[in-house]
C-alpha cells in the first residue's frame, strides 16, 4: 500500500501568515495500491478522506490510513 497526506488545497503555506490562510484548507490523506507514485496511478485506484488541520485530525488521518491498511482497501 502506498499513502500520502497533503494539505488540500495543495500549496505551499511556510511563508503564509496564520491568519492569511485558508479556512476551508483540510488534510487530505490518500492510500492506493503499489507501484506506482501518486501521480502515476490512476484516480479510480485511490481511495481518500479528509480531516481538520489540527492535531487531533493528524490523528485521525494517521488511524485512517492504518485502517485501509487493515481492511486492503488499498488492493486492485
């Protein structure tokens, strides 16, 4: 299984002030299956939610990622 978790929208916030930032962003965590890299495999492969940008969503992410990991709802 391959995951990613990333910021949604994508972009890059290091020099974007707090309060500047957007206020709909969410983390957006993706699992699919192997091989390839996220943007070489196709959209219908990867599953995905989204979680608040905050620690406790971090958390959350992180559980679920490992949860379609214990389901294999990552496989072909």
């Amino acid at each position: 299984m391959r995951y990613r978790l990333a910021r949604e929208p994508l972009e890059n916030v290091v020099f974007i002030p707090v309060d500047q930032r957007d206020p709909s962003a969410r983390l957006k965590a993706t699992v699919w299956p192997e091989p390839y890299s996220y943007h070489d495999t196709e959209e219908e492969k990867k599953v995905s939610e989204l979680f608040e940008i905050t620690e406790e969503g971090f958390e959350e992410a992180v559980r679920w990622i490992n949860e379609q990991y214990d389901i294999g709802n990552y496989s072909e």
